[in-house]
C-alpha cells in the first residue's frame, strides 16, 4: 500500500493522511490533492457556480478564466472581491453582457463597489433601528386565555 501521492494540481509527493480526495461531478473518480490545491480546487468551483449564477451562463469560458487570473496575479484580488464586483456591475450598474462587466473590474470599481456596500449596509442598519424601535411601541400584550374545565 503507498504511503505517498502525488498531489493531482502541483505534482508534489504527500503521505497520504495529509491530502485530501476530491470527487468527480459524476462521483465515480477520484483525485488526491494537497490542502493548498484543494483549497484553490474548491475557489474555483465556487467561483464558476457564481459567476454562472450571476450571467444564467452553463460554463464559465477560458476568457472568464484568463481575467480571473489577470486580476488575481495582477491587483491580488480575491475570488470573492471579483464576485461581489460583478454582481454590483450586473445588478447596480445595469451591466447585463459578462465581457464589458470582466473589463470594468479595476481598482476604481473596486472601490466604488465597498463604498456602495458601506452606504447600503448603513441604510440597512437604519432601517432594522427604525423598525425595532417602531415595533417595541406597537407591542400590545396578548389576552391570556381561560383554561376550559372538563367535566367529570
């Protein structure tokens, strides 16, 4: 029995206690990778379910890919600050085409998207303040109600 693997994403020997089995979609292979690139496997699927999710596309293309890299390696952006990125360009921005969205991605949209969210998570903590303020004057007791007696 081998003691050692090869991860299947970096190529590397790892005893096998250390690395992690990751399925196919289908559930009847398997590949062995470290933990780095389990955790790089497990971002990229997340980030292809959302970008599919946001554009209503099956598969991300290898320009979606080229720019995840581009941005990646480029301003050290991460998956997720990409992801919010372009669902503030897809549904604030009106930006319904995934190329124009993927070139609009700069430091600039960067931060006017985290000054979008700052506004938006104020608003929202205003309105929760109002509301809980507004339904603590409204509370008005329930009547208690009377135990029925049952006969003997």
């Amino acid at each position: 029995m081998k003691l050692t693997h090869k991860c299947y994403g970096c190529k590397e020997s790892f005893r096998k206690t250390d690395m992690v089995e990751i399925f196919s979609a289908s559930g009847q292979t398997s590949q062995w990778y470290c933990p780095k690139c389990a955790n790089e496997k497990h971002a990229r699927e997340a980030f292809s379910d959302k970008v599919c999710q946001i554009f209503g596309i099956k598969s991300p293309g290898p320009r979606i890919w080229t720019e995840r890299k581009r941005l990646r390696d480029t301003y050290g952006y991460t998956d997720n600050t990409i992801i919010d990125c372009l669902d503030y360009i897809y549904t604030v921005k009106k930006m319904k085409k995934l190329s124009e969205s993927l070139a609009l991605i700069k430091p600039s949209m960067i931060e006017e998207m985290m000054n979008y969210k700052k506004r938006e998570e104020f608003n929202n903590n205003k309105i929760i303040a109002a509301m809980n303020t507004e339904m603590k004057e409204y509370v008005v007791p329930l009547p208690k109600e009377k135990k029925k007696r049952t006969k003997k």
